[in-house]
C-alpha cells in the first residue's frame, strides 16, 4: 500500500519521464520524418490530454525537438508561436477588461432578466440568455463567475420568501421581516485544484487570470460562511432543492453554448479560424460574419431545447402554466423581481466608461460584420490594392489600442466652481489588460500550429491522408457523426483547446483523403468540441456551480448527457441544411489540395 501510496503521488512525474523512453523506439527503428513527427506529436498530446505538464509547457515541445530532429529550424518553429489570432485575441481582450472592469457585464445581464420577467421558468430563461450574450463576447469562466452570485442571490430569497408566507399562515402572527439577501459579489473559495488548472484552460480567455481567480475564489468564500452556507443548505421542500439545481447547470451551460455563436466566443473558434486559414490561404469564406450567421440559429435552438430539457428533467414542463396571461405573480415570483430590481439599483445610473466601453463594443462588431460580409461590398475593398491584407485582428486591434487612449474620466470642475481639472486615465491600464490576458492559451494554440506545420513539412499530414482515404467508402454523415462524437467525448476530460489542437491535423486531411470540403468535416467537430457538459472538471464554469453545492455529479451527468446529445444532433442538422449554400458544402473546393487516392507509404 505504501508502495501504491508513492506512485500516485509521484504518478505525473512518472508519466513525464516514461512517456518519451516508450515511445522512444518509434523515431529510433522507423528512421524517417514522418516518424519522428509523429513521435514528437504523440509526446506533446499525452501531455495535453493528461496535464502531467502545465498546457503551455508541453506546447513549447515543438520548438525544442523538432529542430533536434531536423524537422524544422528553430527560426521557423518560433514564427508559429505568434500569428494573426494573437493580434486578434489581444483586440478581444481590451474589450474583455473594460467591459468587467466597469461592471457592464452585470448592468446588462440584469437588465436582460428583467426584461424577460419573474415566472420561474421565465426567469430561467432569462438567466440563460443572458448568459449566452455575455458570453460570446467575455470566457465562458468569468460569465458563469459573474451570474452565478446574482442566482444564488435570487435563490435564496425565493426560498426565503415562501418560508415567511409559511410561517404567517401556520402561526397567525406576522413573521420576520424578509431582509432581501445581499449579493455577495465573491462566489466560493477556490478549493479543487482539478478544476483551478482547468480554469486556467478555459473556452475563453481570462480564466485563469488574475481578475477572474479573484472574482472566483471571493466568491468561493461566501460557501465558507457559515451562515451562508446553513441557509443554502436549507430547501423547504423538493422542488426548491430542484429550481436551484436548475438555475445552477441553466448558467454552466449558457456560459458554453453561447460562445459557439462568435469566432471569437471560444479558444476553439479562434484555433479552428488561425489554423484553417494557415492551411487554406486562399479559402477567404471563413470570418466573423459567415460564423455567425452560421451560428446564430445552432446557438439559439440549443439553448431553447436545453432549456425545455432540463426544465422537464427537473421540474416538469407544464405548458399550459407557463404561458398563461393576466395571472397574478406568487410569492416565489415577487421575491425574485424584488432581488433583481435591488441588484440593479445597486448600480446606479449608467456612468461614463460604461458608455464608452459600449459604444466600442458595438464598434468593434460593426467593423467584423462589415469587413467582407459577402453580400454586399464591405470596408475591406477600401484597401482593395492589398486584397487580404485587413483581417478581423486588424479591426480588432484598432478598437483594442483605443481602450488605451480614450479617458475614463470627463472634464470636472473643483469645488469653487470656477477651475477646470482634468485627470487623464485611460479606459484600461497596462495591468488591468496583462492580468486579464490568457498567456497559456496564447502559447497553447503557438504549440498547435508549431505541430500543424511540423506535420506538412514532415509529410506526416500526406502520409495519414493516404491510409485514411479508404473511409471515403462511408457516408459524409456517418463521417461526421463518428468525428464529432469522438471529440465530444474527449474534450469531456481534456481541455477544449488542447482537444481540438491535436485532432485538427488528424481531421484536415481526412477531409482531403475521401475528397469532402474539409469544413464538412471541421466545422461540426470544432463546434462539438465545446461540448463539455457531463462532470464538473469537464469545464471551468461547470466546476464553478458545481461549488455552490447544489448539485451532486450524477445530476450534472443526467443533464449533461442530455444537453451533448441535442447539441451534436443541432450541429448535424446545421451542417446538413443551412451551412451547405453558406459555405458551398457540396463540392470539393478548389482552394483545397488534391491527395492522390492511395493507400502506400
């Protein structure tokens, strides 16, 4: 036992120094390119899949063996670390930390549960809207970080509501007066390093950094009070320990879904886009607009059917209920306006940087939509003479470096009314931005396309090609269906990022082998790579309601289960109707290389 006690505490290390010695005879017998490409690639997913190395580190492999195998020169190696989709996400993150360093992100998330309204279900939904929106612009770890305290908050007084109305009627006396819980802006204490690693992965980009740790482990605190904690515990029945259940999984999985509907929502989005296009240069069909209008219904019909899903699951979905008029509003329904609105008011009035922040956010979205739209001329002709030149970075950063420039503060006169003072603070500072900025994930998607050009150079892309093309004898939707199936289950225990790293490479020339336009294949398996939904260490913002202690695991399976099935089925539906004239599914494109059909070395 003392033995077996040793090996799992010493199991990552023994995994760092096995992993290479085994697969060691694999470049050493079989002395070609492509070996030794594949040695170095099966080196670094262990790593990836396993996280016996932080995920940054084991993406830094590349640049150390491939130019000890001959493979690249290390000048070439370090040029894939650094590519046109950092600029892009330094753009996104500007707009990341000014929109949570001035608290929008809360104003319109509450403002978008008051608009929907009070009904439990409604309210439900509205929290999952919400949700959504917020993330396909933030992480889909701060999003659930900040919406899980306004639910926990709403929570609480619901419950705490129909127990006066309870004891009034019981005892014929007035009762305690209802104090409308305070929102304690901290979540829980960081407790399970598991899912602290895979914050720091997440879909999106400030898990991990210093202002969502922050926000996480504050919030983490409010379970280690006591009281807090007594009172959570405390269901007055069933269906109150169901509705917080459902609140709880309803934001994990808005966090998720709604990142799917921008190409800059998720990691994953950007790491398929950089590296379709350093594969595909002359395929131009991929940008911010044709992904989200590609998007847009998937992300909408998902959210509705895991809506109803887990409405039915837990609580029973009675229609009828749901959609009557002119009824009068419950206790429960009353309680949850008051909350909300006491949120809100909270706020105050709209300040200056909020307006700001805004009018650049609809700025940078305007200048993604309109860069080449397809339909009509966008603002990129404008630069016709560099055709290809301006990307989505490019608007990106423009907006992005304005976040630095403009003043956070209007003009404001001293006390004796007569001198004006002006104190120049830009929007973001430095720090504010660095402690929000994903290095890991930065160097994590360098490390992917390291591997992505390790692969064409060695010819180890041409060589799976070649042994793959004997699958062109299936069905395009049964290829499909296995691919996205295959990446959904893996994502649910490793990370989303390093997930869709490795089976990139192995999808794209597939997709060539049996003659199928490669999005055929890439598009649903990058989508279905989002689909983390089973168990709380699957993602970061499943781990972040899972701590509020509402759920046990099997209710988060049940449901998750559910949730991955209507979201490969949507995919499915989506490649196969609206996404085939969007992207001219249906032939072979001539952007894309043809692979001899063979099956020899």
């Amino acid at each position: 036992m003392k033995l077996l006690r040793l090996l799992l505490a010493y199991r990552r290390f023994l995994l760092i120094l096995f992993t290479p010695l085994l697969l060691l005879p694999l470049p050493l017998i079989i002395r070609t390119k492509e070996a030794e490409c594949a040695y170095t690639l099966f080196v670094v997913a262990i790593f990836w899949l396993t996280e016996a190395l932080p995920l940054a580190v084991s993406a830094l492999l590349p640049a150390l063996m491939f130019p000890m195998f001959g493979i690249m020169a290390s000048k070439e190696v370090a040029s894939a670390y650094f590519k046109d989709f950092h600029l892009l996400l330094i753009g996104v993150i500007c707009l990341a930390t000014s929109i949570e360093k001035w608290n929008l992100h809360k104003r319109i998330a509450l403002k978008m549960v008051m608009l929907v309204g009070v009904n439990p279900a409604w309210l439900t939904l509205g929290f999952m809207i919400s949700s959504a929106f917020l993330s396909m612009w933030l992480s889909n770890t701060s999003t659930a970080a900040m919406v899980m305290p306004i639910v926990e908050a709403v929570a609480q007084q619901i419950i705490s509501a129909e127990a006066e109305v309870d004891a009034i009627e019981m005892t014929y006396a007035n009762g305690a007066t209802n104090h409308a819980l305070e929102l304690d802006e901290n979540i829980n204490d960081c407790e399970a390093d598991d899912w602290k690693e895979k914050a720091k992965q997440a879909n999106g980009y400030c898990s991990g950094t210093a202002n969502t740790a922050q926000s996480i482990c504050q919030s983490e605190k409010e379970k280690q009070n006591p009281a807090a904690s007594e009172m959570g515990r405390k269901y007055r029945n069933q269906r109150d320990h169901m509705m917080c259940k459902v609140m709880c999984l309803c934001i994990a999985y808005a966090s998720t879904i709604g990142g799917l509907t921008t190409i800059t929502g998720t990691s994953t989005n950007l790491i398929f886009a950089e590296q379709f296009n350093t594969r595909y240069p002359n395929c131009q069909c991929i940008n911010f607009g044709s992904w989200f209008i590609l998007c847009i219904p998937i992300t909408i019909i998902i959210l509705f059917l895991s809506w109803i899903w887990l409405q039915w699951l837990f609580l029973g979905f009675n229609f009828k209920k749901m959609f009557q008029c002119g009824k009068t509003k419950t206790t429960r329904e009353l309680a949850s306006a008051r909350v909300i609105e006491e949120e809100y008011q909270k706020l105050g009035p709209i300040t200056y940087p909020e307006v700001i922040t805004l009018i650049l956010f609809f700025l940078m979205a305007l200048l993604w939509f309109t860069r080449d739209p397809g339909f009509i001329p966008g603002w990129a002709l404008l630069f016709s003479e560099y055709r290809g030149f301006a990307t989505d970075s490019t608007a990106a950063l423009l907006i992005g470096l304005l976040f630095f420039i403009v003043p956070a503060k209007t003009l404001s006169k001293t006390s004796n009314g007569e001198s004006i003072a002006f104190d120049y603070t830009p929007l973001i500072a430095w720090k504010e931005f660095q402690a929000c900025m994903p290095w890991e994930i930065a160097i994590l998607v360098g490390g992917g396309f390291a591997l992505a050009d390790g692969c064409e150079v060695s010819q180890l892309s041409a060589w799976i090609a070649s042994k793959l093309s004997p699958l062109g004898s299936l069905p395009v939707w049964l290829i499909i269906l296995i691919s996205s199936l295959i990446v959904t289950s893996v994502t649910e225990v490793a990370s989303n990022p390093a997930t869709i790293t490795i089976f990139l490479p192995i999808l794209s020339p597939l997709a060539e082998a049996i003659h199928v336009n490669p999005l055929y294949i890439l598009i649903p398996s990058t989508l279905c790579t989002s689909f983390a939904f089973l168990l709380p260490v699957s993602n970061p913002p499943n781990a972040i309601v899972f701590s509020y202690g509402h759920l046990n695991v099997i209710d988060m399976v049940k449901a998750g289960l559910g949730v991955n099935i209507i979201g490969v089925a949507v995919v499915m539906l989506a490649v196969m109707t609206w996404a085939v004239p969007l992207f001219n599914l249906d032939a072979y494109p001539g952007w894309a290389p043809i692979t001899a059909n063979n099956t020899g070395l």
